[in-house]
C-alpha cells in the first residue's frame, strides 16, 4: 500500500519561455493547473472519494457558481404490460395504453457553488534569491501547490464527515470490537445494494488494530505484511491509514463507495508580476475551491465514532 510520507518535486523547467517573457507581469494559470492535478493523484488523501482528481480550471471569472449539474428527483416506476382486450384495443383504443401511465422526466440544472477559497502572496528578489529566477518561480509553484492540496485534504476531510449519511460506533480497539464494526458496515453497504469499491480510511489506532488482527495470517490467505505493517484488504473493504489529524474530532473512520463524490477548484490567478517595493516580482496566486456530492449517494458515505469508555 502507498503511504503519502514524502513531499513529490515535479521538477518541471517550464517558465522560461513563452510569448509573455518581456511583458511585466506573467501568467502562470495553466501551468499551476497542471500542478494541482499532479499533485492531487498523489497526495490527495482521499482521492478516491472524488475518482481520484480534481477538477482544476485556469482563468475562472464567476465568483459563486462552479459548474451546474443536471439532477432528477422523478422516481423510477416499475409496472407491467397490461394484455387485458380492452387495453389499447377495443373499448380501450386511442384512451389507453398497455404500458400504463408515461412519466415525463423533467432535468433540473443544479448550480454547485464555490464553498471556499485559497491564495499564496510571495515576493522573489533578484538581489537575494540565489537562484535563477525562471527555477524559483517553478520551484515555488511546485511547493504552493503541495501546500493547497494540504488545505484540500482538511476541506475533503470535513465534507466526508458532513456527507455522511451513515455512522457507527467503536468503543475500543480490541479485536472482536474491530471485527464486529466491520460485519456491521459490510451489512450496512450489502442491504443497500451499492455497487462499487469500499473503501475505508482509517486512522493509526484502528489500521494497527487491523494489521494485527487474529484474522489477518497467512493461513487465511490475508494480504497483511506485519513487516512492513500494511494491509491492503479487510471485510471487503479496501483499507488506507489516514493521520489522526485528517479525521473530524471524535471520528475514527470514514467508509464509502469510491467515486461518489466530485471535487474542484478554480484558478483567479497565478502570476509573477513586478514589484514597486523591491528589485524582483510578487508570485501571487488566488482561487476558489468547493466539493459536491448527489444526496443520493450520501448514504454511500458511513463514518466511525470512538465512545469514551466512563469507568463506573
């Protein structure tokens, strides 16, 4: 299993050229677009939640509105084909039909809205930096962008607890505990009837609970490598270590069907633009943010609470 435990450089020399090197102030938008999505599939801690991307826009103008979605709370009817003589024949012609009743289906566009923004204000001197410029300003970007998707997990992390549409309890870390939790969210998901990867991300007490869990040995063909304390499956669920920081207080766990949700972000701005307070540019950088989730896919969503235990 893949640990987010070390900072990605993207390395990428691309700022040097380009139509608008003379000009005073240079737009950096695609290319931190680019930025966000690579960093994103790799340090995204819950990626997956969102189909394992973001959706990342250059030169965003709309201040409230991200995109618009098309939804439909007409309910499925399931009928049956009616063969009776007089059913769009006989007294039954051109008043009646054999497939009963026609619904019309009506979309609504639902507009999804930014929920929150971000910014990065830096300053390069030419006097000071020690560096080439153009690779200050890459570098820069590569590490403003690790620092947004830092801020994305904290957003992603309290929209998964907020979405939940299901929750369960654990009152402590013993083996028969865990076990009786995850029987009860593979219960939960079956009678449901959702389709898809489970996934479980939990935090560093539950996953140790899990690795070494009596169920977890060799004898029962369990993926679990106690060497390197990683397991990868457990009940049918697919299970990542998450630090205790990116979980809602009083939440252990998060569960859901991979997929379920959409994030995105839109980019303002990224620019290097010339300073009136000293010898060199401001790297400057705005945008917005935001997540969204179909209501009916809330009950997709199931998070694990920790009760304290009061001793009597």
């Amino acid at each position: 299993m893949t640990k987010n435990t070390q900072p990605m450089k993207m390395q990428l020399q691309f700022f040097a050229a380009g139509d608008n090197n003379d000009q005073a102030a240079r737009s950096y938008q695609p290319q931190f677009k680019e930025l966000i999505r690579a960093v994103f599939q790799k340090q995204a801690y819950f990626r997956d939640f969102f189909s394992g991307e973001i959706e990342a826009l250059d030169g965003v103008q709309h201040n409230e509105t991200a995109f618009h979605v098309k939804t439909s709370d007409i309910p499925v009817v399931v009928g049956t084909y009616n063969k009776d003589a007089n059913v769009a024949f006989g007294t039954g012609t051109a008043n009646s039909s054999r497939f009963g009743d026609r619904t019309e289906i009506i979309y609504q566009d639902t507009p999804v809205p930014y929920t929150w923004e971000w910014s990065f204000h830096e300053g390069i001197d030419r006097h000071t930096v020690n560096n080439n410029f153009d690779a200050a300003v890459a570098d820069r970007l590569d590490l403003q962008a690790q620092a947004k998707i830092h801020q994305f997990n904290n957003a992603h992390s309290t929209f998964i607890s907020n979405s939940a549409g299901h929750s369960e309890a654990l009152e402590e870390y013993s083996a028969d505990a865990v076990l009786a939790l995850f029987n009860k969210l593979s219960k939960y998901y079956i009678n449901i009837q959702a389709v898809g990867t489970k996934v479980a991300n939990v935090n560093a007490d539950l996953y140790n609970a899990i690795v070494d869990h009596p169920l977890t040995t060799s004898a029962k063909n369990s993926n679990t490598n106690i060497d390197t304390n990683t397991v990868l499956m457990f009940k049918d669920f697919v299970i990542r270590e998450v630090p205790d920081s990116l979980l809602q207080d009083g939440e252990v766990a998060y569960a859901y069907i991979a997929g379920v949700a959409k994030a995105f972000t839109g980019i303002n701005t990224a620019r290097a633009i010339e300073s009136e307070d000293f010898d060199g540019r401001a790297l400057q950088g705005a945008g917005k943010a935001g997540e969204f989730i179909l209501n009916d896919n809330k009950k997709a969503v199931a998070k694990v609470t920790k009760v304290e235990i009061v001793a009597g």
